[in-house]
C-alpha cells in the first residue's frame, strides 16, 4: 500500500548520489530517467527495473501481471509527459497538447484499488496491472497541476539544475532540489565571493 513519503536517492553517472524528494510521486517517476540529454540518467532500461521501482515505497505496488516491453515504452511516454507539464508548470508556461493528451490518456485507465486485509492492513487488489500504477501516477499528476500546489511546483534555482519539485512547506521558501547538493554549491559559491571582496 502506499506510504506518504516520497523521495529517492538519485545517481549521478559522474559519481557520487543525492536524496532528492521531489514533493510527490508524479515527480520522482519523472526523474527516473529521460530523453535526449537526459537519457544518461535513465534507470528504467528493462521491464524488470519499473517493476522494481513500482513495488518500492511510497508506491508498494507490487505486480503481478509480467510488465511487458510494450508497457516500459507507455510508462516511459507518460514519465516524459510529467516531466514537460512540470517544468511548463514551473516556468508558469502553457503545457503542450501531446504531455496533456498523454497525462489523460494514461489516468483514463482504471487505478490501482487498495483492500483491506483482515481489517488490520491493506494492500493494492489484484491483479496489478502496470496500467493502474501509471492511472494513479497520472491521476496524481492531474490533481498537482489543477490543485492549490499548483503554484509550487519550482524547477531548482541552481546553475543548471532542471530538477523540478513542489514545495509543499509551510512557508513555501524552498528553492533547492536538495540542500546537500545545490543548496550547498549556492552557499559555498557565495562565501567565496564575499571573501573575494573583502580581500
């Protein structure tokens, strides 16, 4: 069943790795890999890999219909979609017809049901298709875009950042994909220029 946090360590093909909470399950799917420049960060390469991820925590959505090469392709589509009507969100730009037509198409599917089991737990009523996991990322991700957040959703304020993340604190100040990466580069970077002036 699914949990209420979200976030996932993210690698860096350079070296090195980062806890990156991204606000909402919507939006640490759409850092799972990418297109074009991205396509070095890819992490679903295989069936077998967003089955993976799927069953992990927050999600738990562990399946039990085989994911098929055709359904990677399909989640990959939707991944894809999110992650342009994020930064469209974030850049408060309009979102492309293809991302909406395929964020809908996606969440038109039935989602992923819970059920109780003996009162005391629960967990997704089988069988788990891989469609209703991308329902309920979709799903989510309309509610984001249509919601009170909507206006949170932030691409990270460091030098060639594209992370995107909705800030859902209290304040709503955040500015930082995460503060042990471009938090911490923004705050080195400005004490040596404050010592490059007093010198």
């Amino acid at each position: 069943m699914r949990a209420s946090a979200t976030g996932r360590l993210l690698i860096d093909p350079k070296g090195g790795s980062f806890w990156f909470d991204a606000g909402a399950l919507c939006l640490d799917f759409a850092h799972t890999g990418g297109e074009g420049q991205y396509a070095k960060f890819e992490t679903l390469h295989e069936p077998h890999a967003l089955a993976s991820w799927l069953a992990e925590p927050p999600l738990s959505a562990v399946m039990t219909v085989p994911i098929k090469a055709r359904d990677l392709l399909e989640a990959k589509a939707l991944r894809q979609a999110i992650w342009e009507a994020a930064h469209a969100a974030a850049a408060t730009q309009p979102m492309s017809a293809a991302a909406v037509e395929t964020i809908n198409q996606a969440a038109a599917a039935s989602p992923l049901v819970p059920e109780l089991i003996d009162g005391a737990g629960a967990r997704w009523a089988g069988p788990v298709r891989v469609s209703q996991a991308m329902s309920t990322i979709a799903r989510e991700m309309i509610e984001l875009l249509s919601g009170p957040l909507a206006g949170r959703i932030r691409e990270c304020a460091g030098d060639n950042c594209p992370l995107v993340f909705v800030d859902s604190s209290r304040p709503g100040a955040r500015r930082w994909c995460s503060m042990e990466r471009c938090g911490n580069r923004h705050k080195l970077r400005a004490l040596r220029e404050r010592r490059a002036a007093e010198s």
